[in-house]
C-alpha cells in the first residue's frame, strides 16, 4: 500500500491489483502470523495450517508477490516436530548471512527452527529445528539474531504474567552463561 495524497493506494505492481493469496499443503489454507521484509525486498510470511496442526509454512515472495522459487519447494517450507501438536510460529528472525530462523511454541514448549537461504534446515542448529522447555507454562513470540548466531527470544510466562527473556546458542542449546541456565524471567 502506498499513499497518493494522504489516502492509502493499493500497489498494483504487488501481486494481483496488490494482493497476494495463497493455498498451499494439499489446499489447506494457512493462517499467517508473522511477516518480515529481507534487505533484498523479498518478503517471508509464516504461519499454521488450520487443520494440520502439527506443522507450520514459510513461504517467500519476491517483491513483486511471485514465489521464490528459490526457496523451498516453489517458494515454500513445511516444517513438522516430532510428537508435538498445536504448533504454532510467532516471530520471524532474520541473520545477517541470509539464514531464517522461526520462533514459536505449542501449548507448553518452545520451538524454534533455522533455515539456509534457499529454505534447507540449517542442521547445524540442532538437527534444523529444536524443542525446549526450560520455563514451564511459557511461550516464546519473538526474536532477535546475535552477530554470533545465535538468537534472544521473548515470550511470556503464564500464572505470574512475566515476561522471559532467553538467549538460544547457535547450535540449538540454551546459553547457559545467560541468566540462570540461558533464561531470565
């Protein structure tokens, strides 16, 4: 949307007359969560799949709309955690080298994962993907990238209304040098 003497103008360069939609993963539609726009102007959204709960979708534009198909498959990534059920991604991470890492949680854990550029679990990050649980009843909704990889997380710890704060290493573990065993509550 741009504006055009102070009234929002839809960008007609930007998808279909501005809009963008999408279905993927065998039609389910995806209810997006978080989007961030890359230095290079494209454009990563993700989200939850309304009926398969266990996995969540990163999808990437170019900044004209169109997949990039040079992500994933045709522009999009699937992610699924073992055993785990009510997914859902919150906050998108961006690393000074391209990769994307993806916060989020179930209903008491904790869940992140990082991608190379062209969409590839980054293995060196706990296999692609990492589940922990250092705070009982807390969510992690956001994220920022260290210049060393790893990532500061916030979330909310619920029955005391705190907020935590927690610092992932680069390889997936918990700094244990950060606040009390990688969290500050």
């Amino acid at each position: 949307v741009s504006e055009s003497s102070g009234s929002p103008v839809a960008d007609t360069s930007f998808g279909t007359n501005g809009v963008v939609t999408t279905s993927l993963r065998n039609n389910i539609s995806p209810k997006y969560l978080d989007i961030e726009v890359q230095p290079d102007g494209k454009i990563i959204a993700i989200g939850r799949h309304e009926t398969a709960d266990d996995a969540w979708t990163v999808v990437r534009l170019n900044a004209d709309g169109s997949f990039d198909s040079s992500f994933g498959t045709l522009g999009s990534v699937s992610t699924t955690f073992a055993g785990e059920t009510s997914v859902r991604p919150a906050g998108v991470v961006q690393h000074l080298d391209g990769r994307i890492t993806i916060v989020g949680h179930t209903s008491s854990k904790w869940l992140l994962a990082r991608y190379h550029s062209d969409g590839s679990p980054d293995t060196s990050f706990g296999g692609g993907k990492v589940v922990l649980q250092p705070v009982s009843s807390s969510r992690i909704y956001d994220g920022i990238a260290d210049s060393d990889g790893s990532v500061f997380v916030v979330g909310q710890q619920f029955g005391t209304g705190g907020m935590i704060l927690a610092r992932v290493r680069a390889d997936g573990s918990l700094d244990a040098n950060f606040g009390s065993g990688g969290v500050v509550s």
